[in-house]
C-alpha cells in the first residue's frame, strides 16, 4: 500500500516538473499551462502530505489523526488541484482542436504542394525532353537554322549555321543582335573593296531580313549554293533556314544535258513521243515527231488536227477503232500505218500507245511514242523473202537428210546382222579371242549408229512437215511402266532407284509410238546423267485448269544456267556430257519437244548444276480422256 502511494506521488510529481521544464513550448497556451502545472503541484503536494503524514500507512514520525480531519481531508485535500487540473486541461482542449485543425490544414496544403512539386517535376521533365528533342531535331536537319526573337536577337542555332558562318563563331550565341552578326562577318570578309561596299550589303541585307520575301540563292566559298529562305513567327521574330542545292542545280544541268541527248537519241532512231488529255484541252510531241510528220518543229503547234490530218486517209478509220478499243479495255495498244507528208511523201509509222489514270481510275491521258519504220517496213518484206527462200532451203535439206538416212540404214542393217551373227558364232566358234572382241565393237557401234541415224530421220522428217500423228486412246501407265522396264538395267547398274507415283492411270489420246519416244530420250537421259545411288522420279499432274503434266525430275548433274536454252537446239550437248564421254546425239530434247508442240503441248526444262534437272511435259486436258484410276497391285 505504501509503494503505491509513492509510486502515485512519482508520477504526480514528474508530471509536475516535466510541465515547468517544458514551459517555453506552450506559449501558445500559457492559461492552461498555468493552471495544469499549479494543479498538478498542488495534487502532488498534498500526495506527499498523505504518503507522508495522513494516510493509514504514513511513513513519518508523526501523523494528523482524528477521523474527522481524515474525512476532511480526503474530501477537500486534493479538490483544489484537481481544480486547477481540470482548469488547465479545459484551457488546453481548444488549443489541442486548434492545433488538429492546423495539423490537418498544413497536411493538405504539404499534399497540394508534393502534387505541385511532382507536376513541376514532370513539367520541368516535359520542357527538357521538348528542348532535347528540339535541338536533337535541330541538329538532325541538314538545313543551316537559326532563329531570332521579335527583338531580332538569336534564339537557337544548330551547329550546320556554326560551321556555315565560321566568320561569326566567335561571337555568335543567344542574345546576340542580328545587326551585329553581318556587321562583323561583313568585317571578316574579303569580298569588299572598301567600307561604302560593305556598308551597303548589310543596309540591304538587313531590309531583307525585315521583310523576307520569296527565296534567293546565295553563292559561298567553294562554289556551294545554298538557297535562303526566311519568314516571319507568329510572335514577330524571324526564321533563316539555308539549305544545300548544290546537287539540285547540278542534276538541273543534268537533266538539261539529258533531255538534250535524249532529243539527239530520238532524232538519231527515228522515235518521237507524244501526249494529249482524253478531253481534248491539251496537246503535246517533241521535236522529232514533229519531223517524223515532215513538220518544221518552230513553225507547227502541237494540236489534233495537225496529227490526224498527216495519217492516211485509207488508215485513220483504223486507228481511231484501235484507240477507242484500248480506252474502252483499258489497255495499251501498238498499231502501225501510212503517214503522208505534207510534201505528198509516204512513210510507215508504228505508234505505240498508254493509258494514264487518275485516282479514281478515270483514263484521263493517252501518251506513247510514234517512230519511222519506213526502212524497216522495206527490210522486213526483204527478209520475209528470205525467209520463204530459207524455209525452201530447209525442206530441201530435210529431204536430202531423210533420202541419206534410208540409204544409210540398208547397208547398216546388213553390217548389224553380220556382226551379231559372228558375235553369237551362229555358224561355230571364232578360235581367236580378238575377233569376238572386234564384232561385238561393230555390232554396239553400229546400233549407235543406227540410233543416231533413226533421230536425224525423225527430226528431219519433223522439219520436213512429213510426221503426222496416229492417236489411239491409252495408259499412260502403261509407257511409263514399258520405259521404267526398257532402262532398269541401267539403272541397276549404276544402283539408280526409279520412282513412280502411283496416280498415273490416265487415259490420254496421242500417238503412242511418238509418247513411248519421248519417254524413253527422257528417262534415258535422266539415268544417263545421274551418279550412282541417285533417284529418278516419274509422275503425273491433273491440277491445272488447262493443262496436265507428265514429270521426270533426277538428282543428277544437271546443266549449267547458260546452257538450258541451247540443249533445246538440234546437236548441241552439254560441256559437262562432252568432257565426260557420255554418249548422245544432241536430238533427244530437241526431238521431243517437237513431238510434244505436234500434239499442241509444250515441253519446260529446269535444271541447277550439281542439284538436278526437272523435265515437264504439259499436254492439253482436250487429250486427257478419263479421270485416272488407281490400280491396286495384288
């Protein structure tokens, strides 16, 4: 019990000196500072008369006794500083609201200024990204830039102005007048021949740049020229941009030159070009149309009626129906005729003509070029002569070739026969090693002659015009599997693997003798150029709308890029067959293909050296007779 009155007169008592040794903080509230202090003295006073001499433990020597002063005392000991106590803190209540409301208050007024702060922040962010992507932009351009206020006084510049106007570098930099950077370039420079000079280039300089007009050009050092463009701001200051057109007015010059030339050119070949609005309002040619028209250029204007009127009249009908089609189709068009001069010369023209269109798709221009074909028109009656005279010629040939061939193969025949006979020793056995070997060298090179012969025969009777087609219906599977069966020796010999797609049972009409032909040059040559362990693969396509395709593709040698067209002629071989041995005629492709266009089909050749060749015979679906079938095998 005695601790708990000490320990109350304790707290009573801190809290007593704590309020006199913080007194300078509550100036703001003396009163209740006041009053709370005085009562927590009082109450702590009479706490320790109680601990000390009233209480029912009291601790000193003596003590006030008497229940009635007890009872007085309990009742009116502490009243006086609970007094002053609840005076103080009604004192300080107000000021506790107060000051929450000042708190909260200086708390939003902190938030709005951390809100102003951040939106400084990123405003201040913006302005410098806005004036690093400007100078960035203005240090991108290859234009010389420079910017000045209403006061005429530089605001920014990139340094293509600096190394443009080295003469001012030195004093050129924000703020500076306009006045004063000519002033000094005009003192820096050369070109004046005294002060009166200078000082009229820059009165007259500076009355441009007041009152900036239409672009001019300026020369500087080096020959460059730079055309000067300046303009007034919406706020009253001005804007310099100098721009390089050095290259411009070079390529100026020449496009002059070129035009000058391509006139030339158009004089030398006789071709002119024109142009004219559908509508009628506009009509353009160059010179040398004019003189193809037997006009003098400087003396005829360019009009409808000076063209039409030089066309023959036989021809103009049919001119006009060719260009009215083409505009109807939409399309070019090439039509040649008569040109009559006004000195009564006929020539021959070929005009050549091209729509142009507006966005909408309207044709709103014919242009095209019109050329003197007078000389060519004579050369090509010439050379149709020579041609009939060289198509006689080939017909002769043909016809000696195939005369030559039937008596080559008479004695031939004989010489084969022979020769097989003494190689099977039909009549008994040859006793000398040597002629066994030399007959079977007779018999393989006469059927290798033979073979090329029966070629020059057959592609000289296709020269000739003498083939003709015998059609039948049949398989193609059929030929396909006859000529896999006539070369799978050889194939096997060389471990060739022949691959046929399984979807080959169409029925087509063709000659069949012709088609086994052309199937046995092509695998054979497959084969023939194909290393060993390769692949040969024959197949058939029925997924085109106008034609179908028999295939024969191989992982061979293939030919050479500048090579493919030249196989197609009669005799030529490859470099790489010709340096290899390999044997051949040089007519397998040649004859095929014509075979293949007798029966209104065209033969494709694609081939990569070292990665293979593709053979394509298309043939047309007018001699595709059934939808194929497929067979099953046992």
């Amino acid at each position: 019990m005695v601790f708990g009155e000490l320990v109350l007169f304790l707290c009573l008592f801190l809290s007593f000196a704590y309020f006199i040794v913080q007194r300078s903080k509550f100036s703001r509230v003396k009163i209740g500072h006041s009053l709370l202090t005085i009562g927590l003295g009082l109450v702590s006073f009479t706490s320790v008369v109680d601990f000390l001499f009233v209480g029912p433990n009291f601790v000193a020597p003596v003590s006030l006794s008497g229940e009635e002063f007890i009872e007085i005392w309990r009742i009116f000991g502490y009243l006086p500083g609970l007094i002053f106590i609840s005076s103080g803190i009604s004192a300080f209540l107000p000021a506790i609201a107060s000051l929450n409301e000042e708190v909260g208050s200086r708390e939003v007024t902190q938030r709005k200024l951390l809100a102003q702060t951040a939106d400084l922040q990123i405003a201040k962010s913006r302005a410098e990204k806005a004036e690093k992507v400007l100078v960035e932009a203005l240090e991108s351009i290859s234009d010389a830039f420079i910017i000045f206020d209403v006061d005429d006084r530089v605001v920014a510049f990139n340094q293509r102005y600096v190394e443009l106007f080295s003469s001012v570098e030195d004093i050129l930099a924000p703020g500076v007048h306009f006045e004063e950077l000519i002033r000094h370039q005009a003192a820096q420079s050369n070109y004046f021949v005294d002060l009166d000079a200078a000082e009229q280039w820059v009165q007259a300089r500076l009355h441009e740049h007041r009152n900036p007009s239409e672009p001019k050009e300026q020369i500087f050092e080096g020959g460059r020229i730079y055309r000067l463009s300046e303009f007034k701001t919406v706020s009253g200051g001005t804007v310099a941009i100098r721009t390089d057109i050095t290259e411009l007015r070079e390529r100026e010059k020449a496009l002059q030159h070129l035009n000058e030339r391509f006139e030339e050119a158009q004089s030398v070949a006789h071709i002119g070009n024109w142009i004219h609005e559908l509508d009628g309002n506009f009509y353009d040619w160059s010179r040398e149309t004019s003189r193809i028209m037997g006009y003098d250029p400087e003396d005829i204007k360019p009009a409808a009626e000076s063209y039409r009127s030089r066309v023959h009249p036989d021809d103009l009908e049919r001119m006009d129906s060719v260009v009215k089609w083409a505009i109807e189709n939409h399309d070019d068009y090439q039509i040649e005729y008569r040109m009559v001069r006004p000195n009564g010369t006929m020539i021959y023209v070929r005009e050549i003509g091209r729509l142009h269109y507006d966005k909408s798709g309207n044709p709103v221009l014919l242009g095209g070029t019109l050329q003197d074909i007078t000389q060519e028109h004579f050369a090509e009656l010439e050379l149709i002569d020579a041609k009939l005279q060289a198509e006689e010629g080939t017909k002769a040939k043909s016809l000696f070739l195939a005369n030559m061939s039937h008596e080559l193969r008479t004695p031939l025949n004989a010489i084969i026969g022979f020769a097989e006979v003494i190689a099977k020793e039909i009549f008994g056995p040859i006793h000398h090693a040597k002629y066994h070997e030399y007959s079977e060298n007779i018999l393989s090179s006469g059927q290798h002659l033979l073979s090329l012969i029966n070629d020059i025969l057959d592609f000289s009777r296709l020269e000739a015009g003498e083939q003709k087609l015998d059609e039948e219906e049949f398989s193609l599977a059929e030929i396909i599997d006859w000529t896999v069966v006539m070369l799978k020796t050889k194939a096997r010999e060389k471990s060739i693997q022949i691959d046929v797609c399984e979807q080959t049972n169409y029925r087509i009409l063709a000659d069949k003798r012709k088609m086994k032909q052309v199937m046995i040059n092509l695998l054979s040559n497959a084969v023939k150029f194909t290393p060993e362990n390769g692949y040969v693969k024959i197949s058939v396509s029925a997924d085109r709308e106008d034609y179908f395709s028999i295939i024969v593709e191989d992982n061979g040698h293939g030919i050479e890029e500048s090579e493919i067209n030249s196989v197609m002629r009669p005799f030529v071989r490859t470099s790489f067959s010709t340096s290899s041995s390999i044997e051949g005629t040089g007519l397998g492709l040649p004859l095929s293909k014509s075979i293949i266009e007798m029966h209104d089909g065209d033969l494709k050749l694609k081939s990569r050296e070292n990665e293979g060749t593709r053979v394509e015979i298309r043939l047309p679906y007018k001699r595709l007779v059934n939808s194929p079938v497929i067979l099953l095998s046992d």
